[in-house]
C-alpha cells in the first residue's frame, strides 16, 4: 500500500477562527502589520510579544508565525530577507480576501523602494561623472625634486584630479 502525503495544517485564519477574540487580535495585529507594505523592526517586535503571548492558543496560524518569527531572530540581527520572509508569512495567515490588498501593499512598497535604490544609483553616477578631460604639463614638478614625490604616486597616462 502507497503512503499517503501528509496534508499541511491550513495556515490562514478559518472563518470559525476569526468569530474568536484571539482570531480577531491576530487578524487586526496582522493587518496594522501590511497597511503600508513595509515590515520594521517594532512591528517584528509587537509581533513577536503577541505571539508570546498567546502562543498557547490553538490556532495553527500562531505556530506557524512562531516558528517563522523565533528562527528569523534567533541571532538577534534581521536582514532584508528575513524581513521578506516574515512578511509573506504573515501574508499567508491572512483570509484570501485580505491577502490580496496585502500583497498589492508589499508590492507597491518593493517597487517605491526599488525606484528610490535606482534614482540614488543614478545620482551617484552622475556625481562621479567627470566634470572635463584635459592633457597638460603642470609647471614648477622639477622644483625642489617634486618630480621624485610625483612619481612614486602617479604615472604618466594616469587620470588624476586636480581639486
């Protein structure tokens, strides 16, 4: 006889589960958490201080958010992707029709962020832009044996800025 695959607990919150007091304070700490798409460390925080909280109550949901947040920051330090990671996971606890705008949120967030990283890259290139080229002898590098201090820094064809 073949083993059957074991079915994955449901992770997002039942309808039964949000007629509980502790389903519908999970489901508004979970909205106020993707309102505006973006995951900081007070919100990990408040998240993880609720979760300790009622991480007796029986709602796969809660376990699932525990396991995900307690391993994000068991070295105490929370990269980008450990934010990501924890806010898809709260993403997927929400009811479909939440997610959704949830998702819409995130993503409008990634994307304002993306522009920002691309405007800054763009700004810096344009300020280490040189200003003009020019080849020209510089007068007085023969006094008082300039020309020795020179050529241990520089080399003739080297781009130098004269400031």
């Amino acid at each position: 006889m073949e083993a059957q695959p074991t079915k994955q607990p449901r992770k997002s919150l039942t309808k039964k589960q949000l007629q509980t007091d502790i389903g519908i304070e999970l489901l508004s700490l979970c909205q106020a958490i993707t309102a505006d798409g973006r995951l900081d460390e007070a919100e990990v925080d408040r998240l993880r201080d609720w979760l300790s909280k009622n991480g007796a109550a029986p709602i796969p949901a809660i376990l699932y958010l525990t396991t995900v947040v307690t391993r994000v920051i068991e070295d105490r330090r929370i990269t980008q992707d450990e934010f990501r990671e924890i806010q898809l996971a709260v993403e997927s606890i929400l009811p479909p029709e939440i997610r959704q705008s949830a998702r819409v949120q995130r993503r409008n967030a990634e994307l304002a962020e993306y522009e920002v990283a691309r405007a800054d890259r763009a700004a810096e290139r344009e300020r280490n832009r040189p200003i003009e080229y020019a080849d020209f002898m510089v007068a007085g590098v023969r006094y008082e044996d300039r020309a020795s201090t020179i050529s241990r820094f520089v080399r003739e064809g080297d781009a130098v800025a004269l400031v």
